[in-house]
C-alpha cells in the first residue's frame, strides 16, 4: 500500500511512494507524531537522479526487515534536496561537521524538535568494510533513546549550537583589492592538474564559475597561463567520458582524475554553467571547438530537458533497468551492430574502446565488458595522425554519433526529473542568451524568453513573490535565495539580448524583494525569507560548490543593476557585501570563484555601453555584433529607443535621458571610469573605442 509521499509532487519522493517505509514528507504533522509517539525522526535526503541513492533505496528502504525495524524505532521522513535545499543545506553541514564529508543520500537522526545527533552518507543494509549496517546501527540508536536519552539530548543541543555559530558567522572586515583576484589565481593554479585539467583530485566537479573566473583574470591581467588553464579542461572535458560523446551534455561529475568514468547523472544546472563558461571560452579565443560543443550542449538541453510550456526539467537519472549509466555505455558487439565494418573499427579506436570494456563495476572494480566512449585527443590532432583534414574526420564523427544515437534511442531511457525549478531555469535562461548574443543565434533567443515568460506568467505571485517548485500544473515552495538570485541574473541577460524593457523592470522588482525578505543588515543574505518556515537555524549559504553561492550572484547582480541604473543604494549593498565575505575569500579563495567573480565585476573597469536607436536598424544591429564579438565581461548594455518605448528605460535608468540617436542614425555611447568617450555612429568606430579601451585596463 503506498505511504503518503504518493500525494507528493516531486519525482524523487513518487520514486518512494510503495516502500514499506512508512514515509513522511516533511510536515509539522509528522513532527508532531514523533512527539506524541516519543520517537526520533530518521530524515533521508537524495534527488531523484542520484545513483547512491537509487542504491540505498533498493537494498534497504524496499527492503520488509529494514522497514520494519525503521517504522518500529522512527518516524521516518524523506526530502527532496532539489526541492528544499534549505533544509539540505543545514542538514549536510551537520554532516560535514560530524564526519568530515557530504554527499547523498543524506542520512540524518535527530530529535522531534528538529536537533541533529546521528549523520551520515550512504548506510548498507548490513555492516561491510567496517562501514556499519542499518540493521546494527537501528537497535542501536533505539535502545539508546531509551535508556540513555540524556546523553543524546546533550549531544544535539551541543551540536545545535555548533551549527549556529557556523551559520551566522561573521569575520572581520578585511581590504580585499585587485591584488587578491592574482592571489585567487595563483592558489587556484597550486591545485591545477596540468596532466588532466580541472583542479584537485578525483572526483572531479565541473565547477564552471571557476573557469569563468579564470576567464576573467586573463582578461584583467593578460596572465596567459590562466586561460591555458581554462581551455585544457574545457578540452579534457570535452574528449573525456563525463561528457555524452553520442547524445551531447555533461554528466554531473568524474570519479577520476581523466574525466573518463562519470557519474551518468546530467543536471540542468551544469548544462547551463558549462554553455556559459564554452561560449565565453569561444568569444575569447575565436575557436570553433567552443561554439561547437556550447551549441551541442544547448542542443541536449532544448531536446530532451525542455518542457511543453517552454521552461527546463531538473534532471535525467544515472540508472535505467536498475544500472549505472546502462543507457551510456558499449559493448564492442552493439558497436559493430550499430555501425557495420566500415565505421566500426575507426569508432572504437577513436573512443578507446576495450573488448573486455573500458568501465569498471564501482563496488566491486570487476570489468563490466562495457565501454564509456571518450577520445584521446582533440578531432584536430586524431585528423593529423591520419592524413584527413579536420572536416574530413568531423564529417565521420558526425555519421557515427547519428547512427550510434539512432541505435541508443530504441534503449530505455533513464528517468527523468520533470520538476521545474526557478532558480536552475534562471541559469538556463541566462546561459540561452549569452549564446544567442555571441553566436548569434535568434532561436537561443526565444527559447530564453519561452522559459523566462512562463516563470514570470506561473511561478511569480501577484505580490512579487517567486514560488521554487512547478510540477503536474502546480507551483509550490516559496521561493529561496537562489530562486530571486539565478532568475534576476537571467533576466538581465535576456534584457541585454532583446532589450525588452519588461525583463529589466522584473530584474530590479525581484531585486527590492530580495531585498526585503532576504537582506542580513551585516552584509549578506540568508537562503530562506523573514516570513519563512522557522528551522533550527536560519541558513545562509556562503561557499559556492557546483554552483555558485546565492549571494555570490546576487552580489554580481547588484553590482550589474548599479551601473544599469545609476542607483547607488546597490553599490552600497554590494560594498557591504563584499566588506562581509572579506574575510573567508582571502582565507580559501578557491572555494569563492563565484563571489570572485562579482568581486571582479566591482572593481571594474566596467563599461557601459548604451545603443540609441531602433533595434531593427541595421547599422545598430551591426554594433551589436561588434559588440558581443569581443569578450567584454565587465560590461553593461543598454538600448535607448525613441519614443514612449525609450522613455519606458528612462524611468529605470535617467542617465540615458540624453543618449539619443544623433541626426537621426544608430548611435553608440561608451562610457567608463565614471567618463563617457565620444559617442560613434559607425560599427568601425565603436570597435575601434573597445579596443583601445582593452589595451588600457588596469592590470
């Protein structure tokens, strides 16, 4: 008989709904039955495209032995990360605390009011490899509920209050200048892998907004030996097995040092950062490899993660029939099938095909006689070693992935998580319009605006508000800092490709509700509103892990509306800002690539560029692209229209009450450093002005 998360509308909870676990979703209700029932609450969180989890799940909580020994001692709860990560938030930290890891699923034990005494990761059903077992560790903790329930009480107090100094921190004011972006770099270049890119040692994240940050640095600096750093792991990325050399898109991440043995999950949130950090990787160097494989990765998100309505699924799962990345990897037999003799042998030479199979069993190391496809080298070097010229091989690349992704398609699929959240569609929508900016590429462009108005038409309350969560025709969740953060960044990207003045009027309106809801007077934001679900502690998320923090965004988002709109009460929250995380950036800037990336923002030179004319004309469509050829990331970009459209832009921006058209034609304004150089009416004039103002930026 299912339990109650049946009545639940996120697909991980469903995934849950008839095991013998007698679920709860997180509710009072359930909390209040702990107390009535004296019983500590067993809280399990995951998401439903994680592969442990899916594990955990089928060997203990679909097991009768375990359910019954979990319904006799708990009140058993489960959550879904992606739909509150406030709770995730709070509960993985007491993980880290206690065991000096995290991960998923989360497992933690804590009393009915809430107070954590028990964490973990991933727990077996029986005790292996000294990892104990849930059927040990069960009657264990019961028993010692009952007999030793002070001690526990104790410990969760003490561990509560641990929890709260770690959540409300504050560090010292410190200067944090210039100078600290180059010592960001050099810490970030100590952890460099110079042989396999990325940074550190398996596993391997993603992490973009650490790439973008780079990005930025070689810009300011011209340290070439940062983008070299960049465009190695765009690369190593690129060829290895994390990425989806057949249906394009990234896996979530590598569980070693080459990025060849991924976990199979693919998330929306790393599609979006990794177009992003590819685009901008194109629009600094000028090579096709990035265009390619930033429109291949636009191509997986707009075929197989878009919604009828228009905005982005959360996710596809790692499993499908039970098994890890069964729908990813080959066997030599199925390669041979699917190809026949002529492209057979060239495919599994270049994909470093193995008879005996190249992807090992994780739990057991056994060879599984499956293949993860990656390359070795980079198409243009394989073409070389054969005499071909690189269209030649990429012309047989493209004949093999069509035929192999034919022959996948009769596969079963893995799940997919059909939930809607605002804040990973905000990074979606941003990232849909830097590439329609920088390829451009006008179904970029419409796809950005389909999402970005059915957020806006759906999960935006009359008051405001965002709701976090839409599924089966239903927005829930109020909305969190990620939410108003990510949605406003990709609202000010999406003004500065369609320059609808509405999507800048929304930015600035979530941005006063953030504001109010969000704002800590000392200088940062907490994840959940003042009017929020009260919890043991109020989170605030500081650090960025494979995303960006919310307030490292909204950091770059008022620093962005500041210079977008002359009001300087942005600045000022911004310097408060950045005068609060001082601190803990000096201290581990490489967990601060996303703040270090809005601090970079801040200390400019940020040009503002306004356009004054109609956006149809022909001479202002050729700024444009003057414009988003080059890689100018310290930017703002403006279009003042004439008439009541342009009057519209002056009520949110009076600085451009006088940038107007000059006798009539398509007009550039440029200004910086709080001047304005010569306003231009000619596409080679304006690109004359950026580069001279590329060579002078401070270094």
């Amino acid at each position: 008989m299912p339990n109650r998360l049946q009545f639940e509308k996120s697909p991980y909870l469903q995934q849950h709904k008839d095991d013998p676990v007698d679920w709860w979703p997180w509710c009072e209700e359930a909390f209040e039955k702990a107390k009535a029932e004296d019983k500590p609450i067993f809280l399990s969180i995951g998401y439903a495209a994680c592969h442990w989890c899916h594990v955990m799940a089928h060997e203990s909580f679909q097991d009768e032995e375990v359910a019954r020994l979990l319904n006799d001692a708990f009140i058993n709860i489960k959550v879904d990360r992606e739909e509150r990560p406030d709770i995730d938030h709070l509960y993985m930290t007491v993980c880290q605390m206690v065991t000096g890891h995290g991960g998923w699923p989360l497992t933690i034990i804590m009393t009915p009011d809430k107070k954590p005494f028990f964490a973990a990761t991933y727990i077996p059903k029986r005790s292996r490899y000294g990892r104990p077992g849930l059927l040990e560790i069960i009657p264990r903790i019961k028993e010692a509920w009952q007999q030793h329930r002070d001690e526990i009480i104790a410990s969760a107090e003490k561990l509560t209050g641990t929890l709260q100094k770690v959540m409300s921190f504050e560090a010292p004011s410190q200067i944090i200048d210039a100078e600290w972006l180059e010592i960001a770099y050099r810490r970030l270049d100590d952890i460099f892998d110079r042989k396999h890119g990325g940074f550190g040692h398996a596993p391997k994240f993603p992490t973009p907004h650490t790439l973008l940050f780079l990005l930025r640095y070689w810009h300011r600096s011209g340290e070439a030996h940062a983008l070299q750093m960049v465009e190695h792991t765009l690369v190593q990325m690129r060829l290895g097995g994390i990425y989806d050399h057949v249906g394009f898109g990234s896996h979530r991440y590598a569980t070693d040092e080459a990025w060849r043995v991924p976990h199979f999950e693919k998330m929306l949130y790393d599609q979006a950062l990794l177009a992003m950090a590819y685009t901008e990787a194109y629009q600094a160097t000028g090579k096709p490899f990035y265009e390619r494989t930033a429109r291949e990765i636009l191509t997986y998100v707009l075929r197989d993660l878009r919604a009828p309505e228009g905005a982005f699924y959360s996710s596809e799962d790692a499993d499908s029939e039970g098994e890890e990345g069964k729908f990813y990897v080959w066997t030599v037999e199925e390669l041979r099938e699917a190809l026949g003799p002529e492209l057979a042998p060239l495919a599994i030479e270049l994909f470093n095909v193995d008879p005996e199979g190249n992807y090992e069993e994780e739990a057991t190391g056994e060879r599984t006689g499956k293949n993860i496809l990656h390359l070795s080298r980079p198409p243009e070097a394989l073409a070389r070693e054969r005499g071909w010229t690189p269209e030649e091989l990429e012309a047989k690349l493209e004949e093999i992935r069509q035929r192999l992704f034919a022959y996948r398609a009769r596969r079963v699929r893995p799940g997919r998580d059909e939930k809607i959240l605002t804040d990973w569609n905000g990074l979606m929508i941003a990232a849909l319009a830097r590439a329609a900016q920088v390829f451009d590429e006008a179904s970029y462009a419409e796809a950005a605006r389909s999402a970005a108005d059915f957020l806006l038409r759906t999960m935006h309350t009359p008051e405001g508000r965002l709701w976090h969560r839409y599924r089966e025709g239903e927005a829930g969740i109020p909305g969190m800092l990620d939410d108003y953060a990510f949605l406003t960044w990709g609202l000010l990207d999406l003004y500065e490709t369609t320059f609808e003045t509405s999507y800048l009027e929304t930015a600035l309106a979530l941005t006063e509700q953030m504001l109010a809801h969000f704002w800590d007077q000392r200088g940062a934001f907490y994840m959940t509103p003042d009017d929020g679900e009260p919890l043991i502690v109020r989170p605030r998320e500081t650090l960025d892990n494979a995303l960006p923090s919310g307030n490292a965004v909204a950091l770059m988002n008022l620093v962005r509306l500041g210079h977008m709109t002359g009001r300087t009460v942005y600045e000022e929250h911004a310097d408060a800002m950045i005068r609060f995380f001082s601190g803990p950036v000096k201290q581990q800037p490489p967990i601060f690539t996303g703040m270090l990336i809005a601090i970079d923002l801040a200390f400019g030179p940020i040009y503002e560029l306004v356009l004054a004319g109609e956006p149809d004309d022909p001479t202002l469509r050729e700024m444009l692209r003057t414009i988003h050829r080059r890689y100018l990331p310290r930017k703002v970009l403006l279009l003042r229209r004439p008439g009541a459209a342009g009057e519209r832009l002056v009520r949110l921006a009076p600085f451009v009450a006088a940038q107007v058209p000059l006798d009539g034609r398509a007009t550039a304004y440029v200004c910086h450093d709080y001047r304005c150089e010569q306003p231009v009416t000619d596409p080679e004039a304006l690109a004359r002005q950026l580069d001279a103002l590329q060579t002078t930026q401070p270094a």
